[in-house]
C-alpha cells in the first residue's frame, strides 16, 4: 500500500512521516516544495520506503502525478499562521490545495481512504460549553483569517463526503510536542517567551480555555483514523482543557521555577500585536503575537475526544505528562534555562 502525505515538512506532518516510516513500516510517498526543509525527516538511503515528489498544493498537476498508484491520501499540508501580510495564501493553501487534491484523487481513481486533517478552529468557539464533532462553525465571525480558511475547507470535506469520496476528517486541538518551533507548535513558542524572560506574566486572566494535544498522540491518532475510521466521519483529535495560565502553572512546577507574579491584561497584549504587526511588515519576519492572536484569546475552545476514544481508541495524555516530555527537551536543546 503506498501513502501519499502533504506537508511532511511541517511540525506535525513530519512527525506523521517519521511515524508512518519508522514506527508502522509503511510506504510513504510525500509532496514537498524544492524549498522545503526536510532535515526532520529521515533520509530516502536510510528509510527506503520513502519517496520524495516535489510539487505544490496550489499546482493541479503536481498533485496529480504525486497521487497517482496511491491507496491512502494524507493532506496535513496547510498555511497555520493567526496573521500573514498577505492573507490571500490562507485561502489558495487551505481552501484551494484542499480542492485541488480532491479532484486529482477523483481522477486517479486508486485512492481508497482520504484522510484531512483540519483543525479545532473550523469548528468554532465553543463559548459556554465543550463541543464534539457535531458542532458547526456558526460563521458569525471568525477571530483570525486562518480559522475563516479551515472552516471554509471543512465545508468542502463534508460535501466531498456526502458526495461519495471515502474522506475522514480529524481535528487536532492545539498542538504541542518536541519538534519544530513553529507557528504549528505554538507552545513551545510561548514557553521559550516565558523562561527567557520576554514573557514575564500570565497571558490574560484565564478566561481563554483551549484543547491542548500532545503531538505524538495527534499522530497515532491520524493513523487510527487511518485503520479504523468510517469515511464521512469527522474525529477530535484533542485532549486535556485548561487555559495558558495552567499550562504556565503547571510549567513552573516541572521546572522548579516561580510562577509568574501577575497578569498582562489582553489589551496590552493587543497593543504589543499591533506593533510587532508593523514590525513585522519591516522586517518580514512573523509576530509571535499579533492582534488575530488577542481575539482567540477572548474565546474558550473547549473539546471532547470521547467519539475518537471510542472508535479508534485514541488515548491522549494529559498537560502534565505532555510538558514533562517537553521541558526537558527544550532545555537539552538550549531553548530554555531552568
């Protein structure tokens, strides 16, 4: 059975590519952009099973190639960011690679399993309560143009899915694990803030809840959904509920390090994002936070995993095992000092 994996340079589509190979012994074939990192990756002469294909999401064609012979489609390629200069990529990355790759595996004609991997944020703030799989994204408005993308695209899956293609769609919570620093590991980014002293106090007050998800366990996950996933259906892939003020809690305990000793109220955070926005169209470097970020902030996104506990017995770990996995790593990499 051959494999074709998108955005195996990313965080966690190279942690899927490293599992698929490595640890499950299957035949992968992955598309990259001839820029594209893949230092994570392991190399075609040591995984002989791996074969790399260079294309583009965007490019119809490229697709077509790269899907062809393949049983099983896995699309983790995606745009995450909560703010670009030129939000337009949101939607040619999100939407339209999503669209492109659907009709190339209808014309290839071999793919038997479709598995896309959207995220929490095309279902929508869940205000109030914790949703599963069966809430819709209201659309009333959208906190970033990136969530817009994703709940645009999950559209698409579901009436993909209602139209006969075997897809099975997974929504990872908010991701984190030792891997690359990316906006795709978003709390890695916020602990090296943290203990290097840029970040001196909690993010807001608490009020923001969030579905937090160790990496390794959104992998197994996407592979269970894999084997054991109905298509049509939709999975959370997410874990334990809390908010930045515990994860930094409960930081500072693994580390043996103070807690921070005040808050940082989101309207200065919203006013820091606006600077480092303007900054950022200097310098062309990326904020860490940006004003998008703030208004996420000002919404719980609560989740339960119980369906993909159930269906393809998904176990994800808690905050407090996840962050003793990571502190440590983090620090041997000279991230962090504690």
């Amino acid at each position: 059975m051959k494999i074709l994996l998108t955005g195996a340079s990313g965080y966690l589509g190279g942690k899927l590519c490293n599992a698929l190979l490595l640890k499950h012994g299957y035949s992968v074939r992955i598309l990259v952009r001839p820029t594209s990192d893949l230092s994570a990756l392991p190399s075609p002469t040591t995984a002989g099973a791996l074969e790399i294909v260079y294309g583009d999401v965007t490019d119809y064609q490229s697709l077509l190639a790269a899907s062809s012979g393949c049983q099983v489609v896995f699309h983790a390629a995606a745009v995450v960011e909560p703010w670009l200069p030129d939000p337009s990529k949101f939607f040619s990355v999100n939407v339209g690679g999503l669209e492109n790759l659907l009709q190339a595996v209808k014309e290839t004609k071999t793919v038997k399993k479709f598995i896309y991997t959207s995220s929490f944020f095309a279902l929508g703030p869940t205000d109030g309560k914790i949703a599963d799989e069966n809430q819709v994204h209201h659309e009333n408005f959208f906190c970033t143009e990136y969530e817009k993308s994703k709940a645009v695209a999950d559209g698409i899956a579901l009436q993909a899915a209602s139209e006969g293609m075997p897809i099975v769609v997974v929504y990872p919570g908010v991701i984190y694990g030792a891997g690359k620093v990316t906006a795709g590991n978003v709390v890695a980014g916020l602990l090296i803030e943290r203990f290097n002293g840029r970040l001196p106090g909690y993010i807001g007050y608490g009020n923001d809840k969030f579905s937090f998800t160790h990496v390794d366990d959104v992998v197994e996950g996407h592979i269970a959904a894999m084997e054991k996933g109905q298509p049509g259906q939709r999975y959370l892939l997410t874990g334990e509920n809390a908010s930045l003020m515990l994860v930094f809690d409960i930081a500072a305990v693994i580390a043996g390090t103070k807690r921070p000793r005040f808050n940082i109220p989101l309207w200065v955070i919203e006013a820091y994002g606006w600077v480092s926005v303007l900054v950022s169209r200097i310098t062309g470097k990326l904020p860490l936070i940006s004003p998008p970020t703030v208004h996420v902030l000002r919404h719980k996104w609560e989740y339960s995993c119980e369906k993909s506990k159930r269906e393809l017995n998904y176990n994800p770990r808690g905050l407090k095992e996840g962050l003793a996995e990571v502190l440590p790593w983090m620090k041997d990499l000279g991230l962090i000092k504690y």
